[in-house]
C-alpha cells in the first residue's frame, strides 16, 4: 500500500490484519466538496468557473465484512482539533455515496501492539505456508491435550517457536492480548476456537 507517513503504515497494518475488513485501498480516491464529485485523483478535477475547489482524500477505504464502506483518515491528535472544520462537510460527501467515515489519532497506535502486528504481517507471506501449517498441526496437539499455555512453555514445545505461535494467532488457534508483551515471562495465550477476535485491533465502525 501507498501510505504517506508511519502512522498511515502502522493504521494499515491493523486494519489489514483485521478479520472484518475484506479489501482495504489506500489514498482510493478525491473529493471535490463544493460538487461532491469523486475523482480517481485531485489531477482529474476540471476547474469550473467561480468555484474554488476543496479537495479531501481519505487516507484509507475499507470494506467490511458486512458489505459497509468506511473511509478513513489517519491523524496525528495535535491536528484533529483543526480538522473538526472540515469533518462535517467530509461526512456529509461521504454519506451520499454510501460510504461512512472515521478518524483513528495516533493515540491507539501502541508500540507493544504494532510488535506483534508487524511480525503477524511478516508472517503471512505465501512462501511461510508450509511453516504456518507444520505449526497449527503441533498446535492442534497441544491444544487438545491444554487449552491453556504460558507463552514461553508453548513456544519451547513448538518446531518454530515463535512463529509456530504467532502462525496460531493468525490461523484463530490461539488468542492473546497484543496490547501485552507477548513473548514476557508472563504472557499467556488460550485456544481460539477459530475466533479472531484478538485481531480486531481497532474500533471499525461506519
């Protein structure tokens, strides 16, 4: 994805390992606020006579497993205040395409969290496949004999050691809490039962 900063990086890296988010685009579009027409980039824009045009384009568009649309702009919190002028009409434009709107501050970004995140996203290359699958067939022993495991005893169990375990947290084998540590001495994880829900980093809502 083209993101224009390392907040933009960090929010797409949890919207694209969120399970309710099924396509995600970013920088999708333009739009013209005074015609609310949506442009493929501010350089397709013809300029119309007596109107100056004000341009906004959202930083991110994700579509979610309910079908909904959600655009969303990623921001630093020393500059939501100042945005708060232009929210209203951003929402307004929005709305009559379908299409809901949020604003994520950099505030929920966590460095605990994007450690996690970012090793999730690694792992997930289509070259790892063998290694995630030699990983969720131990997982699915161990799991059947304890639900319930302290990090560092399943990891020492594991062919793959961490990645067998960051491989169970992709797969919905195991849950955890990212906002923790995940490799301390008293980091935990559980069976998932196929539930993704540890993956739902951030509050998506239309």
């Amino acid at each position: 994805m083209r993101v224009e900063s390392a907040l933009e990086r960090d929010i797409g890296l949890m919207l694209d390992i969120d399970p309710r988010v099924i396509e995600l685009t970013a920088q999708p579009f333009s739009l013209e606020l005074q015609s609310n027409e949506m442009l493929p980039s501010r350089q397709h824009y013809r300029p119309r006579a007596g109107i100056k045009a004000r341009f906004y384009t959202p930083d991110f568009l994700c579509k979610l497993d309910d079908g909904s649309l959600v655009a969303i702009d990623a921001k630093h919190s020393n500059f939501v205040e100042e945005f708060e002028t232009k929210r209203k009409a951003v929402e307004a434009c929005l709305r009559q395409h379908g299409i809901g709107f949020m604003v994520i501050p950099d505030t929920v970004v966590s460095l605990t969290v994007m450690g996690a995140v970012g090793s999730l996203h690694l792992l997930r290359a289509g070259y790892l496949a063998p290694i995630r699958s030699a990983a969720e067939a131990e997982l699915n022993v161990l799991l059947a004999s304890c639900p319930r495991w302290m990090t560092e005893d399943l990891t020492s169990r594991l062919s793959s050691g961490r990645v067998g375990l960051l491989a169970g947290l992709l797969a919905g084998l195991l849950k955890a809490d990212l906002s923790m540590p995940l490799f301390s001495s008293a980091s935990e994880v559980c069976a998932a039962h196929g539930d993704l829900s540890h993956l739902q980093l951030l509050k998506v809502r239309v």
